[in-house]
C-alpha cells in the first residue's frame, strides 16, 4: 500500500525517510472513504463535560472559566481566519476542501461563541433541576 522512495532533497533535520502509497493504496483509501461511519459520528468536546459538570463548581469558577472559553473561542477565531487567507493565497480560489474545512471551523467557533455569551448572560438565573428523578438517593 506503500513504498520508500528515494528524496533528493538534504534531510533539514533528523534523517528521514519519505513513502508514497502505491495504486493499490490509493485504491484502498479511496473506498475506506465511501464508508458511512465517517458521515455518522459526533465529537464530543471537553468543554460539554464541564458544562454538564459545572453545577458543582463554584460560582465565581464558573464565570471564570466562562470567559477562559471566550478567551479561546476569539483566539481561535482569528487563528483560522489568518489560515484560511494564506491557504486561499495558496489554492487561489473558493472551492478547495481546505477553504471548505477551515471556514467550517470558523463557523463553529462562531456559533459555539455567541452560545457562550447567552449561557454568560443567563448565568444569574441559573437553577436546579426541578424534577431530579435521576439524582434521588436509595432509601
């Protein structure tokens, strides 16, 4: 699926060797990718795990870390912005996976930032579940 093949470029660094897939790894690539799990899986960021966790922290750690988040999100933000305007001076045009990928990133970083900024705004009104079945002690 893959073989060594000979660079006649000087190593810029520790020795390396470089291999490039074969027919047969190309062709093998090219079907993994009809497979549907890759259309069907959800990430599951650390920061839901805190969020769901977060009943237990203190207040003041929760807005803290609230805005560690936001701080995240912008930094972020601008991160891909930069890359995706030296990737769109790289390809030259709108329509490359890369331009759709990163774009996508910023989207989400997007959506997840003005989510935060409800969830921060709605802090203060933050309560307890009302109906806690789930969290009920054995008698």
């Amino acid at each position: 699926m893959i073989r060594h093949v000979e660079s006649g470029q000087p190593a810029e660094g520790p020795e390396r060797q470089v291999y490039e897939t074969t027919v047969a790894g190309r062709t093998a690539l090219s079907n993994a990718l009809e497979d549907e799990a890759w259309t069907q899986q959800r990430e599951r960021p650390a920061f839901l795990t805190w969020m769901a966790l977060s009943w237990q922290a203190k207040p003041d750690a929760v807005q803290r870390q609230l805005e560690r988040r936001h701080e995240f999100l912008e930094a972020q933000i601008a991160q891909e912005k930069e890359t995706l305007t030296c990737v769109l001076e790289e390809v030259g045009h709108e329509n490359h996976e890369a331009v759709w990928m990163i774009t996508l990133m910023i989207s989400q970083f997007e959506t997840e930032l003005r989510w935060l900024e409800r969830v921060a705004r709605d802090l203060p009104h933050r309560g307890r579940a009302r109906k806690p079945q789930y969290a009920e002690e054995e008698s």
